[in-house]
C-alpha cells in the first residue's frame, strides 16, 4: 500500500531519513515521497514533491549499482552533507568540534576501481553490486572514475577467461597509474602454471602496466608509479592508492599546513608507500612506520629516484600490535597517522600518554576518528581544528584531516 511521507534529513550512507525513522533511498530533506514500505526502510515509487537542491543524476546506472548514493544531491548541500557526518561523528565522541567547510577533492575522477566477476549463465560479467544485494550490475563503464579506467570492465572480464573455468567469483582492483592500468586479481587463489601464462599473455594484449595475484606481481612491463606533489610514488601490487590525485594533493597540503617551517623531526605511522612521508622530508626528516614490505619497498625506490629531501628511514612494524612507545615518541617534534578504516585506536592510547607537541591525524572514517580523537583529548591534546575532504564523490565516505596540540607539556 502506498502512501506519503516528509523527508527530513539525510542518513550518513546518503538515504532520506523520513519523519518516523523509515529510511528512503534517493530522496533529500524537505521532500515529499509516495513509498511502500518494507519495515525500517522503504521502496520509493515517486517524488511528490521535489527539493530545490534536486540534479539530473549523470550515471545510467545510478539507482542500481550501489556504488553512488547521493548523484541526484546538488555539490554544495552535498559537501554540507559530508561535513555534517564527521560533526556527527565528533559530537557522539563527546568533542563539541565545528568541522571547517569540506573540500571537493574530485578532480579528474576516481584513479581506482575494485569489479566484481561473476559468471552467470554462461556470461562473464563484471561490474559493481547492487544497493543491499550480493546481485551484480554489469558494467560497460563506471563514469565517476578518470577515462583510463573506463575500460576496466572489459579488462576484467578478459581476464577472468583463463582462470574461469573454476567459476569462483573474482574481485578485480583496477588503479590507473603514469604507465597504464594497474590490476590485481583476487578471490581465486594459487593458479596453474598454464594459467598464469595465458594471464600474462593476455595483460599484454592488453597493453596492461602490471598484473598481479594476490598482490604477487604475474608481469610489470616497467617500473609502475604515479606523479604527484613533485614526487613520484611506487606503490606495490595491490597496494594501497588514494582514491583520487586530487584527493592525496589536498591531504598532502593540509598535513604540511598543519606541520608549520619549524618542525624537524616528524613519524609518520601507517605510511603505506610514502606519500606524505615523502612531501614531508622536503622539510623535515622522517621516520616512516609501516607493516607492509612490499608498501616500505615501494617508498624507497621513491626516495632512490627523488633528490633534494631530508633522511627518510623506515620500519616495518605493525602498529596494531606494536604501537610506538612513549619513550619513543619522545623524539619526534611531531606524529602524522594516517591508519586504515579501523583507525589507530592502540596507537592514539600511545600518543595520549606521550609528549609529543603536534599530532595530525588523517582519517577515512568519522567513527574512528572521533574515537581516536578523544582519546588524545583525555590525554592532554587540544583539537584545534578538523577539516573534512571529500574524494568519494555521491557516496556516504569522507576523508579528514585533524590538527592535535598538546595543551600542556608533560613531565
């Protein structure tokens, strides 16, 4: 039975949150909507009455593929909309913070794409899943990503014909880099000798830049990298990318910012393959923490090719486990942290009870962050200011960059 509803906010996965609480995809605030309903949340069937903040959404796909939620959101309220969830995240922290305006950190598009493979039928498909659903959208193109990636879907699907015949579905990681498409296969495991063979020939075909296995490189026709900020990144099979160029030069330029001319000593923790590490020494020396070799392997190569930075020196060490130690945070004029999803909840215990004056945070999750925040909070830090970067354009992700001085030194 269908019936009316007003639209009062929007959910942080980018949902219209009605009047009671029913969620209502693809609607905004101030709206109104004929929905059927389906327990908590709702089947929209028409927009009654359109908000004025309402666009044409660009992506034919856009309302099937889960990947975008927000297309139909004009980018200034959208913008709002991401400075409001990492607000939210603050406030639920017990951290009455103002987040600064977010930054569009678009740019050209997204670098990277992960597809799922699956084999339906007797047809290979690839492409992202549905909204809620384990179904597939199968893709020609996924338009919210830079051109180079466009064919991604027919790179995947080409790929998958040697290692197909087990039908395991597949997750392709597409990146584009200087030198061509960078790929990484995953989900099928250890293949055979023939196997591997036909992939190789095929990445050829293909004029691919590297292919890899699990992270374990099949083929790389030259060194792959990527340029930005003056420097240039090699990072490893399957490795870790922001999500767009634009996206790593603002994080990059608020982290800088944040260090200020005088600071000479920096620890850089969770610094994959060094791009922060990287801008950074242009200043001041570094101490680059990470737990992946292959990460650490690609930040030297970056520092054998770039001239004219301070001492780089790294450490392989998992942060999770093992965080720095008071005592040896006691030698750094300043911290970045830069962790996964999950945040660097034992490292930020380490920090609260450390003397270290500055601390900046960098984040992909509001949750985390916030609670990674208060726990600096508790231990003397004073959080002067949170800026929110937006790189996932219509989805419900955000990036942020906090800004952490210890209030008092201590003893």
């Amino acid at each position: 039975m269908s019936e009316s509803v007003e639209i009062i906010r929007l959910g942080a996965r980018g949902d219209g949150i009605a009047q009671d609480g029913t969620i209502v995809p693809y609607t905004l605030p101030g709206e109104r909507a004929a929905i059927r309903r389906g327990g908590s949340r709702a089947e929209l069937e028409a927009i009654e009455r359109a908000s004025p903040e309402r666009v044409e959404p660009f992506c034919p796909y856009f309302m099937r593929c889960g990947g975008c939620r927000t297309q139909h959101l004009a980018r200034e309220p959208e913008l709002e909309w991401k400075r409001g969830i990492v607000a939210n995240g603050l406030a639920q922290a017990g951290l009455p913070v103002a987040p600064e305006p977010a930054l569009d950190a678009h740019g050209a598009g997204r670098r990277r794409l992960t597809l799922h493979v699956r084999f339906v039928e007797g047809r290979t498909e690839a492409g992202l899943m549905e909204a809620r659903s384990h179904a597939l959208v199968d893709l020609d193109h996924c338009p919210i990503t830079v051109p180079a990636l466009h064919r991604g879907p027919d790179v995947a699907r080409a790929l998958s014909v040697p290692i197909g015949g087990g039908r395991k579905p597949l997750d392709v990681a597409v990146s584009a880099t200087d030198q061509g498409l960078d790929v990484d296969i995953r989900g099928h495991g250890v293949v055979s000798p023939g196997a591997s063979a036909a992939l190789v020939r095929i990445a050829g075909e293909l004029g691919l830049a590297r292919l890899s296995l699990h992270g374990e490189r099949l083929m790389e026709a030259e060194p792959v990298s990527v340029a930005g900020e003056g420097r240039r990144l090699f990072p490893s099979p399957g490795g870790f990318l922001q999500a767009t160029a634009a996206g790593q030069a603002i994080l990059t330029g608020l982290v800088l910012d944040a260090l200020g001319p005088k600071v000479k000593k920096v620890a850089d923790l969770f610094s994959g393959c060094g791009p922060l590490a990287l801008a950074m020494a242009s200043r001041a020396s570094v101490h680059a923490v990470e737990s992946e070799a292959s990460a650490l392997a690609g930040l030297d190569r970056s520092v054998r090719a770039a001239t004219g930075l301070k001492r780089i020196t790294q450490e392989r060490r998992d942060l999770f486990r093992r965080p720095l130690l008071p005592l040896e945070l006691k030698a750094y004029d300043a911290v970045v942290f830069d962790p996964p999803r999950a945040g660097a909840e034992a490292q930020a215990k380490q920090l609260a009870a450390s003397t270290v004056p500055l601390v900046v945070g960098v984040s992909c999750d509001a949750g985390t962050f916030a609670r990674d925040a208060a726990t600096l909070v508790a231990g003397g830090y004073r959080l002067e200011r949170v800026t929110p970067v937006d790189q996932f354009r219509h989805a419900g992700h955000v990036e942020m960059v906090g800004v952490f001085r210890r209030e008092k030194a201590r003893r």
